[in-house]
C-alpha cells in the first residue's frame, strides 16, 4: 500500500497534431488536496477528462486505489502521428466508460455547470443514487423497490439538509443563482458516495467572499466525507490557502510540483503565467 | 391537495371518462365518426406517448415508430389468425408455415416483444449516433423493415405484398381504451421511477448523467426498447382497427403524424400526447371534413373547397403551432387533478388579497 | 452472382461476353443517371446541413413541386418559357420555405428545426394533393433529353448521357463559386463557425437564404432530369428521392459537396446493380443498410471533417 489513491503515469493526450497532455504523472494521496493549476489552456481539463473516461488518453496509464483503472498506448492512425514519449511503454488498452469509473468511487464537477437543468435540486442528487440502487426495470416500475426508493430519497435529503439546501429542494436547478448552481453541482457530486472528488474551476465566476466561503466548505467536505480532493483553479488565494500539493502545468507538460510555498516562489512557475520577456 | 388524493380522483375521473365513452358507444350509430375518432384517437395516443417517452423523456430523436408498429401489427396478425382461415389468406403461400394461433392477449403482448427485440438489435448500433444521425438512422431502418415484411421469400410468414386479414380484432370500443389505458399507465409509472429520473438525465445532459454514473448505453437501449414495445402493442390495436394489414401502410408519413402529435401535446407532457392524440384525429378526420365537401352560400360557391382542402388546412394549423407555440399544449407540465386544484387556489388566493 | 465479373471489371476485362455487357449496361447507365440526380438533390441537402445543421426533410418534396410545376406549366407555355419558369417558382419556393419555416427558429433547439421542416414536408405533400386531386400527373416529355440513343448494344434515352455530364459541370461551377467568390467565403465562414461569423458582420440571413437558393435550383434541376425517366408525378414522389439523396449526402461525408456527388454516383450504380440482380425489392433497403452502416463505421462519411464535442 503506498498511500496514494489516484496515480497518472506518463498521460499524454494528442488531438491530431495537437499535444493537450504531454507525458503528465501525478499521484495524488489520500485525505489531500491537490490542486492543479496553469495558464488557459495549459491542458489541466484534459487530464481530468482522461482520468474520468470522458477521453481515451493517447498513452498512460492510471491507477485508482493501485489498481489499474485506464491504460492505452498509440494505436491506429495515431501510431503513425504520435509525438509523445513512451510510445512503447504500454501495451495493454483498459477503457472504462465515464459511468464506472463513477462507480468505482471518482466523482467529478464539469468546468461549465453540467446540472440536469430541468429537473428539481432533489431530483438532481437523486440521480446519482440510481446507480447503486438494488433493482431493476420492473420491480422500479410497478414499486416494489420501495425500500430501495425510499432509502435513495432519505439518502439524497441528508445530503442536502447537510449542505443546507433542503429548503432549495422543489426548485428547478436551472432556475437557481450561478452560486448555488455550483454547490448543487458539488452536493450532487457527493451523492454518488465518492472516495476521489475532483472538481474542475469551483470557484470560477466567484467574488472574494464566496470563494472564502468555498474554502471553508472545500475543507469541510474533505473532513466529513473522508474525501481526497484533486481541483484546477485559478484562484490563487482558494488554491494557495487549502492544497496539500500543487502540480503546474504549462502547454501540456508538467513544470514543477510541491507544496505551495515551493510552487510560490519557483522561477519556472512565474514565467508560465507572466511570460518571459524576450530579452531576458 | 395531498398526493392520495390527487390520485383517487385522477382515477376516478378516468373511470367516469371511461363511462362516458362507453355510453357514447351505446348512444351513438355505430358508424358515426366520433366513435372512428375515439378508437384511433386511443391508438394514436398510446403511440404519441410511446415516442414521447424517447424523444420527450429520453431525449433520442428517433423517427422509426411506424417501423415497429408494422413490426408489432404483423407479429400479432401472423400469430393470430385462425388456424381455420390461414389457407386463405395465405393463399399464394400454401397456407403459410404458422400453423397455430394464440389469444389475442398474448398476441399483443407478442407484438409488443418482437417490436422490442427489434429495437434492442438495431439499438445495438443505432443508439450510438447523435441527434439527427439518430433520426435518419432510425427512419432508415423503418424503411428496411418495410421492404422486408413485403418480400416474396418471407412470403410463407409475411404474405408477401399481400394483405393479412381474418385475425381477431375487436368489436366494443371498450377494448382499445383498455389496453391503452394499461399501457400508457405502465410509460407513466416507468417515467416516475428511478429509471424514468436517469432517462431525464440523460435528456438534460449526457456527460452529467454519465459522470452520475449512469450507463448510456444501457440506459438508452432501454428507453428504446421500451418505446418499441408499446409501439409495437399500438401497432397491433392499429391492425385491429383497420382489419387488415399491409406492409406498405406503414409509411414514414406516419411517423411524422405521431411526431406531430407529440409537439402539439407538448415534448414531455404525456398527457399533453394523449389530448393532442384525440385533437389530431378529430380534426382530421371529423371537424375539418366539411372542407373537403363543396360548399354554396345561396348561390354563392365557397371558393377552394374540394377534396383534399382539409388536409392542406389541417397542415397549415400544425405548421402554426410548430412555428408559434412551440411548447404545445401542455408543454413539458402534465395535466393533473391537483394542478388544477393548484391553479384556482393561487387565483382564488390572490382575489381574496386583493380584497 | 451473374454480375460477378462485373465488380472484377479490370482483371477479367477481356473474359466479359458480349451478352452480358447487353444485359447489364442498361442498369449501369441508368444507376449513372439517377445516380446523378441524386446528386443534384443531395448537393442542396449537404450545403443546408453543412450551415444550419438541419436535415431538411421538406429537400425532397420542393424537388417534386418542381415536377409539378414542371407538369401544370407544360400545358399553358412553350418549352423554352417553362424550363425557366420552373427554375424560378422552385428557387423562389426554397427561398420562402427559409424564410417562413426556418428562420423564425435560428435559436431555437435543433429539435425545433427539424419538426418544422418534417412539418413544412407535410404541408407540401398535402397542398400537392388537394392541386392534383390525388391523381397521378403525365409529366411531360421534353424534347432532345427525352428522344432514345442507342449506346453500343444498349438503348436508352439522352438524358442519361445528359445527366452526369451535366451534374459534374454543375458541381465544378458551384465549387468555382464556393472557394472563389465573395458569397462562396461567406459560406464556408458559417459552416465553419455559426456565432463568429454573425459577429464579424457577415449576413447571416442573406448566406442561408443562398444556400437555399441553390439547393432549391439544383433540386429543380435534378427533378426535370429525374422525372423525364419516369411517367408521372404523385405528392409523394419526393420523399424517396429525397431520403436516398440524404444518405448520399451522408455516404460522401456531410457538408462536402464532391462528397455528396460521389455518394450519389455509387448509390445510383449500386442501387440499380441490385434491381438487376431482380432484387428490386431491397432496392430502396439497400439504400438505408447502407447509410446505417456508415454511419456506424465511419460517421464522418467518405470526405467528411471530425468534429469533437467539447465536455
């Protein structure tokens, strides 16, 4: 047991020509934070998107819990095109969809809200009970889960009433402020009973005050869910204030990684977001 | 208004619906048109709102609902004629290689299942695609199904291009109503479970639904299947109603009649299709008629009247309600006993402020 | 399996006998033929698909009002006056049918679209009905195209011969057209990029109204080409054309127009292979197999761009 519960070995990512991830690893501990962080379009979405099945990275591997949970190495046209290194390492191709890798216990929140947006706050943290539910078409249809049913619904209202949002529970999601729209969005995360969350911009779109909020809450989550907790942000006050770790990246390739002091103050790290100037 | 309540009443008003139809059946000639209406009303509606559960709920835009309902008419035909009278129907095919009959329950429900396997075997690659690959996709594959069923070599099974006919059909209104009712009543109780909420998800946001953890494959196919079921069990009252049935009926302009049904009554209302399902009927096939008959006001000859005018009204009307009320009737909100309760309280309410 | 040597062509060339090649040339020429009216419709579907990303079910059915206008005019005006009067009152039909159905619902979801033009398909298959009274109208045959050659053993009207010709003319025209002129730039930035190309100032309205211009022209084309090869028109002569001619436009890779040509060609030539095989039932199956196939194995089509969604 090495303590980690997710590692990334040499993700790299390519769109056509393009190199979104180059040779990225990462381990990320349990009960940490860690944040991920980089200028636009640094390619820190992509590797979340390769770590929950959302893309088929080009090569890597990634361990959740050590055991291997993703795994493909260049092949079809991309064999001829590919750019990255480690071409040869992997040989075996594990793909799991978006859905199992849920399931395994990766939770995730989406950049740009991704709430079911017709549908009710409740209805919304239902959801994500349906997956492990003990039952099937017709015993759900005709209700004779009902025990399942009524243990998915009291499930789901703790939640809320923990995030203090059971008087939100009638009101269609998308109808809801931006800020609650976030929370809803993290709520519905934890729903799914998760042992990894990881969260994709929390605090964007956010004022001082709301981001401090989010930190509070970010911590406490981590604490009463027994969570690990793996974010890109850019706020720096957010991600200076709560990560354990901080892991830079910049046009794809990791630069450094550390505490978040280190990361302060290293050289590399000021040039990506800053730039060099040419003259330098 | 509690939900028990809100219940009994629902049930209770449909049985007096019920009632009322039956009683119209028992009044009224029985040639006379709104009986017509009724009957096919029910089918349709029981096919508007089997769509609805997939382009409505699940959000698949799918056009090969008269695919499986030819599916479903043919299965439930092939299985029930009499033993008795196969010789002659089939008669270019020696009597056909179905020598048994079952009851018409079990032929229904046969229907409903083959539609169903159908669409789990074409769902396999179809469900893949995106919007109007989907579409196209599906409205292909009803086309398919159409060659296939009037091909001389299935001759012995199909009857070729020639019709199936002498297979029970029904003879009281009472019929259709019920196994639409049954059916519909299992879409609805399907749509308010824990399944139904993962269809809707899916619908709103496939990436969320899938990162909730629900399988979209399987999810999906459900969703189709389960349409294709109960497509399949309103093609097989359809084949009731007509008495006979021909490949080459099932058209893809009936598809779009039924997609039209469904935007009318409102993508996502199931009782929105249900209303629209009765209003299509009714207006073509009874209220508009008067515009297909030439027509003098004393010696005055009302101008464009004759055949065909009411169908080019008719089309007039839905392009309206396509173009400026896209909701439809109902919307996405159903119609219920306690959403009316709701509505005269809130207006009741407010009048007595206002006091 | 009497058509073998046919799919071997270049190897066995000289093992072909004569008799077959009179046997099976008819269906070739005549899979060229269609297969290039196909082509013609096609091209209208692709270029509407290509900037609005709406299959427009109503495609086929202004390519049969064009058959009858073809029919109605034919009977009151001298050739020369109703081959431009059908072009005109079918662009003009085209340009309406945008105007009125369409454009109302440039923000509204895709679904929306796609209902209005299966609604506007059934408008023009029912007005079709009530102006012909439910009966079947003689199309009219149209001297030079309409008179029969003979080519080497085969027999056959001149418009088979016209047909592809002209299709490929008409295609490399409208290419010139696309990559060349100002309207053909403005084109090509809003397949590419909807919302960017409205904020750079093109006018949006006035390109989509183009592209419908000359879907609805080179239906109408295609629809005096097509119905010459057959006796008559009904309101629902449209829609099967029109289906094939969207699965060529699918086949060659959606928003491509050499694609949809070439889409069409094969699925002409296949299509009429398999009546000659006396298969002529799973004719029109064949066709949507065929595009339920690609689709499953290569969506993009033959010449078809990638498009990745962005989570």
């Amino acid at each position: 047991m090495s303590g980690n519960i997710l590692r990334a070995e040499n993700i790299t990512m390519q769109f056509g020509g393009v190199m979104a991830v180059d040779n990225l690893s990462l381990e990320v501990n349990e009960g940490e934070i860690v944040a991920l962080i980089g200028p636009n379009g640094a390619g820190k979405t992509t590797a979340f998107n390769c770590i929950t099945g959302v893309y088929e990275p080009t090569n890597g591997c990634v361990y959740f819990c050590d055991e291997l949970m993703l795994e493909s190495y260049p092949h079809g046209k991309m064999k001829r095109i590919y750019q990255g290194s480690n071409a040869a390492k992997y040989t075996k191709r594990v793909t799991l969809s978006p859905d199992k890798i849920t399931k395994l216990g990766i939770a995730r929140t989406f950049q740009n809200i991704r709430l079911f947006s017709s549908m009710t706050v409740f209805e919304n943290v239902l959801i994500a009970k349906h997956m492990r539910a003990k039952q099937n078409l017709l015993t759900a249809a005709f209700r004779l889960n009902y025990a399942e049913e009524n243990r998915m619904r009291r499930e789901a209202m703790e939640l809320l009433e923990m995030q203090n949002m059971a008087h939100l529970k009638n009101e269609i999601a998308g109808s809801l402020p931006y800020g609650i729209q976030r929370r809803l969005e993290i709520a519905r995360a934890l729903a799914t009973d998760p042992k990894l969350l990881l969260l994709d911009e929390p605090a964007a779109g956010m004022n001082p005050q709301e981001t401090q909020e989010l930190t509070d809450f970010i911590r406490q989550i981590r604490d009463d869910y027994h969570l690990t907790i793996f974010m890109i942000e850019h706020h720096m006050d957010l991600v200076m204030q709560i990560s354990d770790r901080i892991y830079v990246l910049d046009f794809g390739k990791l630069i450094t990684h550390g505490t978040p002091e280190a990361v302060q103050n290293d050289q590399r790290v000021i040039d990506a977001y800053l730039g060099v100037s040419e003259d330098a | 208004m509690s939900k028990k309540a809100n219940g009994i009443i629902s049930a209770l008003l449909l049985l007096a619906l019920f009632g009322l139809v039956l009683m119209l059946e028992r009044t009224l000639p029985p040639t006379h048109i709104a009986l017509t209406v009724l009957k096919k009303g029910c089918i349709y509606a029981l096919v508007a709102v089997s769509m609805n559960l997939l382009n409505g709920f699940t959000g698949l835009f799918s056009l090969g609902q008269a695919g499986f309902m030819l599916i479903g008419a043919y299965t439930y035909g092939i299985l029930t004629i009499p033993v008795a009278d196969r010789a002659s129907v089939y008669q270019y095919f020696d009597g056909g290689i179905v020598q048994f009959s079952v009851p018409v329950i079990v032929g229904l429900i046969a229907a409903g299942i083959t539609a169903a396997f159908f669409a789990w075997l074409i769902g396999l690659p179809v469900l893949r695609l995106k919007s109007d690959y989907l579409a196209i996709a599906t409205l292909g594959f009803a086309e398919i199904i159409r060659a296939f069923f009037q091909w001389d070599k299935l001759g012995r099974l199909t009857n070729g291009s020639n019709l199936l006919r002498k297979f029970p059909t029904f003879n009281s209104i009472a019929f259709p109503f019920l196994v639409t009712v049954v059916c519909i009543g299992i879409m609805v109780l399907i749509i308010n479970s824990s399944y139904g909420r993962a269809f809707r998800a899916i619908r709103d946001d496939e990436i969320a639904a899938e990162a909730m953890g629900i399988n979209l494959a399987k999810h999906k196919r459900m969703a189709f299947c389960i349409s294709s079921f109960f497509a399949g069990v309103g093609g097989a009252l359809l084949a009731m109603y007509q008495t006979s049935i021909q490949a080459a009926t099932f058209r893809s302009s009936m598809t779009y009649e039924i997609l039209l049904i469904v935007v009318i009554g409102g993508i996502g209302s199931v009782t929105g299709s249900c209303i629209a399902a009765f209003l299509f009927i009714a207006s073509s096939e009874w209220w508009l008629r008067f515009l297909d008959t030439e027509m003098y006001i004393g010696s005055f000859k009302v101008p464009l009247l004759r055949t065909g005018f009411r169908k080019v009204v008719f089309s007039v009307i839905v392009m309206a309600v396509v173009l400026f009320a896209r909701r439809g009737i109902m919307g996405d909100r159903e119609f219920s006993v306690a959403g009316i309760y709701n509505f005269f309280k809130k207006k009741f309410g407010r009048k007595e402020a206002a006091k | 399996m009497v058509l073998q040597p046919f799919f071997c062509k270049g190897r066995f060339k000289r093992e072909v006998p004569m008799d077959f090649i009179s046997k099976n040339l008819p269906y070739l020429l005549a899979g060229i033929s269609v297969g290039g009216q196909y082509a013609l419709i096609a091209i209208g579907y692709t270029m509407v698909y290509g900037i609005l990303r709406l299959i427009n079910f109503a495609h086929g059915d202004i390519f049969m009002v064009a058959a009858l206008v073809m029919v109605y005019a034919s009977a009151s005006f001298p050739l020369y006056v109703t081959i431009p009067l059908v072009l005109v009152s079918t662009v003009l039909i085209g340009f309406i049918v945008e105007r009125v159905a369409y454009k109302p619902l440039r923000d509204a979801p895709r679904m929306s679209i796609m209902i209005s033009a299966i609604g506007v398909s059934y408008l023009l298959q029912n007005l079709a009905l009530y102006i012909t009274g439910g009966l079947a109208q003689i199309y009219p045959s149209i001297p030079l195209i309409s008179n029969s050659v003979s080519i080497g053993p085969a027999t056959t009207k001149v418009v088979t011969i016209v047909t592809p010709v002209l299709t490929v003319l008409l295609v490399i025209l409208l290419m010139w057209l696309i990559n060349h002129t100002k309207i053909g730039m403005a084109m090509r930035a809003v397949a590419d990029d909807f919302e960017t190309s409205r904020l750079m100032g093109i006018k949006i309205n006035s390109v989509i109204s183009m592209t419908f211009i000359i879907g609805s022209f080179l239906a109408a084309v295609g629809s005096l080409l097509y119905f010459t090869n057959y006796a008559s028109v009904v309101p629902t002569s449209g829609a099967m054309p029109g289906l094939k001619a969207f699965v060529a436009a699918v086949f060659g890779g959606i928003g491509s127009i050499p694609g949809a040509m070439i889409g069409a060609f094969i699925i002409g030539i296949c299509e009429n292979i398999i009546k000659g095989l006396g298969w002529t039932t799973f004719s029109d199956a064949f066709t949507f197999a065929l595009l339920i196939v690609i689709l499953v194995v290569k969506p993009t089509g033959l010449f078809g761009e990638r498009a990745t969604d962005k989570v």
